[in-house]
C-alpha cells in the first residue's frame, strides 16, 4: 500500500487545484447568469 | 416631443397641435424575424443626456479606448426566447461589443463603444425588435449583487470540494476496526484532512464568524454562536488530535462533520439568495420608466426639451396633455385637467383653475400648459408619501425578532450546557470529554430556526411568483396567515379603473350606431376617462353594432366641459357634460353613473351611459374568503351610493364610503385595537399608508407604481382570486413552519440529553443534523407544489 503514500498527498494537490480553477471560473464571470445555458436551446442559432 | 400618447391616432383627423410620434421604417431582415409585442415610438434621445446616462452606465479603459457598460431593462419580454431577439438586435449594430439579456430578470448588459454608437440608437435598435429599454433603477447596485453572488457559489463549491474530499479520506475510518489502518497511513489521512479543511474554515465559515463576532460585541448570543464555537472547537482539537496524537486533547478527528456542517448551511444560504434575487429583478420591472424630458422655457421665451433631473425651482415648464407634471408647481395662463389618480387611486379628472397649485407626478389631460415649477425631487408631496411609506412599514413585526429572543437564551443553555459537560466528563474520561463538548454543540441544530423557516417561505414565495403574484416580505406570510379580516379598496381593486359604456340613449330619428360613431369619433383625441370608455366602444363594435365612418373636420376640447366638433363638413356636435350641451329638460335623473351628452345643432341627440365595471372575479373571490372565515369590508373615498351599489354586487360584509385617507387609516387602526388582523388590497398611492398600516397588504399590478412598491405581495395578473390562494397559501406555510419548529423541539430535547450524558459520538451528532437539515428542508419544499 506505499502508492498511497503518493495518492494521499496528490489528491490533496489536486484539490487545491480544483478549488483554484474554480476561482478563476468565478472571477471571469462564466457563472454569473447559470441560466442562460438553459435558455440556449430556445435560440435560434 | 411627446411620449407615446395612449389615444389611439387615427389616420382621418388629429387632434390638438402635439407632433406625430416619429415613424421609424423597418428594417427588411426584421419582418422576418420574430418580432417583440410593443410598438416603441418613445424618443430616447434623454439617454444621451449624460446626468442620466451615469444612473445606469459605467465606463472603462478597455484596450486604450474607452468602452462604455450598461445595464438596462427590457420590456415587453414574455418568454426566454425575447432575450434572442433583443440580443440579436443589438449585435449587429456598429459598436456594439457584447450584448446579453439575463431572461429571468429581464436585464441588459451591453457593452458599447461612445465613439462609434449611441445609448440612444441602441434603444430604437431595440424598439424595431418590438422591446423597450428602459434604464434600471438602480442599476448600479448590479455589480454589487454579481459580487455578492459570486461570494455565495464561491463559499458553497468549496465546502462542498472539500467535504466530498474529506469524506473520502474519513470513510476507512468508518468502515475498519481500530488498528486495522496501519498508524502512517492513518496520520496521512489526517493530515490530508486537515489540509482540506483549511479552505473550508478560512473561505467558507467567514459569514458564521462575522455573524458571532457582531453578537458577541453587542454582548448577546446569536445563531451563529454555537455554530462558530462549534467549528473552532472541532477544528483545533481535530488539528491537535492529528498533530499530537497523545497528548492531552485525544485521538478523535471530526473532519467530516465540520465540514459537512459547514456545506449544508452553506447550501440554504444559496438557495435563499437566489430565491431573493429572482423576486428582486421581477420586481425591478414596477419601477422604470423613461427618465421624464420636459419643455423648459428659456430667458428668449423659446422652450427647449430638457432632462427632468435639470429642473431647478422657479423654471416655467410646459407640459403636454398625456405628460406627468414634473415637480410640484402652480399653473400660470391655463387651467388644467389633471388626473391625480397617482395620489388617490381614481381617475376623475380634477380641474385646476390658474394659481392653483398641481402635485408633481398627476397626468395632465386636456392640451399644453405652463406651470411654474415650486418644488422638486424630495420635497415634492409625491416624495413625502414614499418617505412616510417607508418609515410605516419599517414598524411591522419581524419574524427574525421573536427568533432570537427564543434562540437567544436557549443557545445560552446549550453553550452552557457544553462546557458543564465537558468540564463533568473530563474527570472522568480525558478523550471522551472532548468529544461530549463538540457532540452537544453540533447536535443542537440551529437549522431549525435559521434555515427551517426562511426555507418554508422561501418556497412559498416561489409557488405564488409562478402564480403571478410576488411577495416582497417573508415575513407577511406568518401575518397573512393570522388575518381575520380583508379590506377592499373600491376603484381600481373591485372595479376596473376604466370605464365602461353601458347604455345609448337616442333622440326620435337617430340610431345609436350613427351616434356612437359620431361620439367615438370626437373622443378620440381626449384623454378624459369618458371620452375612453366611449373610443373604446366605438371600436370593439359595442351592441353588435356597425358604424358608419365619420368625417370630423376639427375638435376643440373645453377644459372640464367637453369637445367641439365640425363634422360631415358642416355640422357641428357637442360632446361633454349637460351644460356644455346644452341639454336640460331631457336630462335624466341623476343617477350614479357617469353620463355623457351628445347635441348637434338641433339640441339633444344622445346621452351615453357609463359606468365603473366589476372585476370578473370580484364575486368569486369575496366568496371563497367567507368561505375561508374571513370578514370582508369595502373601504372607499367615492360616494355611498357607488359605494353601497358594489359592496352590494360583491357581497361584503361591510361598508365604509366617503373616507379620506386619514379616515381610512383610523379605520384600520380600530379593526386592530379591536384585535383584528386585517389585509389590505389596494391600488393607489393614497392608499400607501394604509397598505403599510395593515397586517398584510396587496397591490394589484395595475396599481400606482408605488403601492406596489411598497406593498408585502404584489398581483400582477390583477385576478382577485390570487389574494384568496396567497391566504391559503400562506396558512400551509405556518403550518409546514410549526411542523419544523416542533420536530427542531423534539429534536433537540431527544438529542441533547443524549449528547450531554455521553451516549451520542461526534459522528452521529454530524449525522443526526444533516438528517434533520434535510427533513426540515424536504418538509418546506412540500410548499413548492401547487396547493
């Protein structure tokens, strides 16, 4: 079980880096109106 | 250059010396395309202007240039679709960068370049695609609500990260004896856990530890109390467990529950906040309108057009007929006929002789004339009404206040509760004493006070928002759902505000479709509420009636008294009241309605009946509330035979005519002093302060924009029935809320105990309260489901 001595460690790195994404997501406004993808099916293009 | 007047213009003959409403060509590719419902004529040239152009437009350097943003409303959306043809009509305009419209709130957000285009040109870009844009109230106040959004999802996806993440690293925990995980890798565990809940601690709990911090300056204990204690106290000896496994602070990690905690929290606090900022937006939609331009009058005597925000006191303005008065003033060289139906509800015109003062805000209805503008802005009456709206509805009880009188000294228990405990078991059992202190602490849910509630209301408020009737104050469920008695208004609530032909009266000879053509015809440029009612007739072919086209050469309307004509070439008609007729001797017995009199130069040709016609639903509805065991009482300004013949027709049990507002309001106020809860539906502004006096209150969405505004529900459909399913409405709300408060009691008498003597470990005390989050929260949604 010593790949878990790795596994642990990165999936925490991983998160970390998960919740940095999701930052960036925020910040530039990809999630400000969830909405919308709804409504994309309702347009014309 | 006028608004868009209402009177419908026909092609045969105008009326008074107003200019035409431009004529905007369309574009070809637009016949085409699906097209919005309005027909936008407005001139948006005060959107340049740029006072006004700072209420909703930000700028900014964007790649050396200066770009401009946005934010404005659209109007005439029905569907999510709108947002496609507004999007595309702007689009393609030059200058236009990015152009969305959030369906749901019905926002614009549009950035554009000043050098390339105009705010204005973006408007009738707009108006060709069938929608009007109107700057938002407020609009600013977007960037702060996107910010503040943006705070909500940040701090629930992390909770939420992490307490999946940590969950995982528990579950071995959950699942294998004690010493089956060899020691390293157990502490890698918990390490692992502890970096991840870092985030949650420093990202997610700040608004629980604000919260407490605020209560504990002002020396009291609030919710957030124990849930911050709660968090601290696992955390640090989690951490201390995890970095110093023998020391004094035990073995046990709690991880999990923290972070779980934390989530679900998290996730009522999101919910709420977009429940919040849906009713906001639909709201947003009462209160715009086109900034006012007016006609100013220069030193040379010219007028020139100018932004209403420009207005200083002692200006002399002209304002056309359909226009609103833009500040409180006195009128010079012309009497007026003014609509006040902004302050009392009602549209009988008024007249204003010249030095009597009109009220800023009330339509001017008959042609052009001056006013000497004396105050503005907040010192205008119309401002003292919303200012004395506001202060009367801060008074009303608050559900938050009898929450934390009750949480209060019960949140003192449990701390105290969790200390004795801890302090009693720590002789007896270092580890477990711990373990006992955090278990009390997280068992008693806040959850039933602080998310039960809101939640319960929260989806009542979105059941009725897709009924068509949005509810501004959680609060007034718990007040509508006590009332006793409901109070109607009588014009514009029970009534239509319009009124209605009923009857033609006709000289030997004549044949009522020749004269009502001929009064439709000569109405059709006033906009005297009679004169309406007859055009309206005249149009919807009224009795099954063809009329013959009529040929009126000129009109002349006499301010109060009725309209001139030359017609078919050389005969002249009088349309308007019995003295302007001259009508005498054949003039009926006064009744109750409203009556118009048409003579030619013969005298009495015809006489129109009108009257003030019942809302469709009136009866049904004051039906179903006596069925539901609520009094019903009509209160009225209008005369008591008006007064009387409607209370009769609907069937109320109670009577008040001829009140002023102040009387209207004592009126209330002894129903209260009796012990009366008392609902309120109304439409008018003078009606402000009693919609706020009352227990609960309703505007109808044809109402004054500002009892609307400041009314607890708002009914957009104007269907009267909807008061009768908000009550019912908010009667299953209290209830689903006393179902929650009782299990949250029984809850926590079970648990505490349970926790207090030990028998309870920290994982289940995590367990127990997210079962009980959920059960609260499943039960409240029940409320979603159309009752």
């Amino acid at each position: 079980m010593e790949i878990l001595y790795l596994l642990i460690p990165l999936s925490v790195v991983v998160v970390l880096g998960i919740i940095v994404i999701f930052w960036w997501a925020l910040q530039s406004g990809q999630l400000d109106n969830i909405e919308r993808e709804g409504e994309r099916i309702l347009r014309a293009d | 250059m006028n608004q868009a007047t209402t009177a419908p213009l026909q092609g045969r003959h105008r009326v008074g010396a107003e200019a035409e409403p431009e004529v905007l060509a369309l574009d070809a590719t637009f016949s085409e395309r699906p097209r919005g419902p309005l027909t936008v004529t407005d001139n948006f040239a005060v959107l340049d202007d740029p006072i006004e152009q700072r209420e909703f437009t930000q700028f900014a350097e964007i790649d050396g240039r200066r770009m401009a943003q946005s934010v404005l409303m659209v109007q005439g959306m029905f569907c999510a679709a709108c947002a496609d043809t507004v999007e595309d009509a702007l689009c393609h305009l030059p200058g236009v960068v990015k152009a969305e419209v959030h369906a749901a709130t019905r926002r614009l957000t549009v950035q554009w370049d000043p050098a390339l285009t105009r705010a204005s040109a973006l408007a009738q870009a707009v108006g060709r695609a069938g929608y009007r844009l109107l700057p938002l109230h407020e609009a600013l106040s977007i960037t702060q609500r996107i910010a503040e959004s943006r705070k909500v999802l940040w701090r629930l996806f992390v909770a939420g990260i992490c307490m999946m993440q940590v969950m995982m690293y528990a579950w071995p925990a959950y699942i294998t004896e004690p010493g089956d995980i060899p020691p390293d890798i157990e502490h890698l565990l918990r390490w692992a856990s502890w970096v991840l809940s870092l985030p949650v601690l420093l990202f997610a709990s700040g608004s629980f530890f604000s919260g407490a911090w605020r209560d504990l300056k002002q020396g009291r204990v609030g919710m957030d109390t124990p849930v911050s204690i709660g968090i601290l106290v696992t955390f640090v000896a989690s951490s201390l467990a995890t970095f110093d496994p023998n020391g004094p602070w035990g073995h046990e990690v709690w991880y999990d529950s923290l972070t779980m905690f934390v989530f679900f929290l998290m996730g009522g606090r999101y919910l709420e906040f977009k429940a919040r900022d849906r009713t906001a937006g639909a709201l947003d939609n009462l209160m715009n309108r086109l900034p006012e331009v007016c006609d100013r009058r220069r030193s040379d005597g010219q007028f020139e057009p100018v932004s209403v925000r420009r207005l200083e006191v002692g200006d002399v303005v002209r304002v056309q007929a359909g226009q609103a008065f833009p500040g409180d003033g006195v009128l010079i060289q012309m009497n007026a006929t003014v609509d006040e139906a902004l302050l009392t509800g009602e549209s009988h015109p008024v007249i204003r002789q010249v030095g009597e003062s009109v009220v800023a805000g009330s339509y001017n209805l008959a042609g052009p004339v001056e006013v000497r503008v004396d105050k503005l802005g907040k010192d205008t009456r119309f401002a003292q009404i919303v200012s004395l709206m506001e202060k009367a509805s801060t008074e009303k009880p608050r559900l938050a206040v009898l929450a934390d009188r009750i949480a209060g000294p019960f949140l003192s228990l449990v701390l105290l509760g969790a200390v004795v405990s801890g302090v009693y078991w720590w002789q007896i059992d270092h580890d477990r004493a711990l373990a006992v202190a955090v278990a009390v602490l997280i068992v008693t849910c806040p959850c039933a006070l602080s998310l039960a509630t809101p939640a319960a209301m929260l989806a009542s408020a979105g059941s009725l928002a897709r009924r068509g009737v949005l509810v501004r104050r959680l609060q007034a469920f718990e007040n509508l759902a006590n009332v006793h008695t409901v109070v109607f208004d009588k014009t514009g609530t029970l009534t239509h505000d319009k009124l209605q032909l009923v009857a033609i009266h006709v000289r030997e000879g004549a044949s009522q479709a020749d004269v009502l053509a001929l009064g439709g015809a000569l109405a059709s440029g006033s906009l005297h509420p009679a004169s309406k009612a007859l055009v309206a007739a005249s149009q919807e072919g009224w009795g099954g009636l063809t009329l013959p086209p009529v040929d009126v050469v000129s009109t002349t309307e006499t301010v109060g008294q009725g309209l001139a004509a030359l017609v078919n070439g050389s005969d002249r008609l009088w349309l308007g009241s019995a003295t302007f007729c001259g009508v005498s001797g054949e003039a009926l017995a006064r009744g109750e309605s409203p009556r118009v009199h048409l003579a030619d130069e013969k005298g009495w040709l015809a006489t129109f009946e009108l009257e003030e016609s019942l809302r469709g639903d009136a009866v049904e509805a004051v039906m179903a509330l006596k069925a539901a065991g609520v009094t019903t009482w009509l209160l009225s300004g209008d005369l008591p035979q008006a007064a009387h013949r409607v209370a009769s027709l609907v069937g109320v049990d109670h009577v008040v005519s001829g009140a002023t507002p102040e009387q209207k309001l004592q009126q209330i106020a002894r129903l209260q002093e009796q012990g009366f809860k008392v609902a309120m539906v109304g439409d008018g502004v003078n009606d402000g302060p009693v919609l706020a006096r009352s227990d609960a209150s309703f505007a109808l969405g044809t109402a004054a924009p500002l009892a609307q505004a400041n009314s607890d529900f708002v009914i957009q459909g104007g269907r009267l029935k909807d008061v009768v399913s908000a009550l019912g409405q908010a009667r299953s709300t209290m209830r689903v809320v006393h179902q929650n408060l009782a299990w949250a009691a029984a809850y926590n008498a079970v648990s505490v105990p349970l926790a207090l003597l030990g028998y309870m470990p920290p994982w289940a005390a995590g367990l127990g309260m997210a079962i009980s989050s959920f059960w609260v929260i499943g039960n409240a949604l029940r409320l979603n489901r159309v009752l």
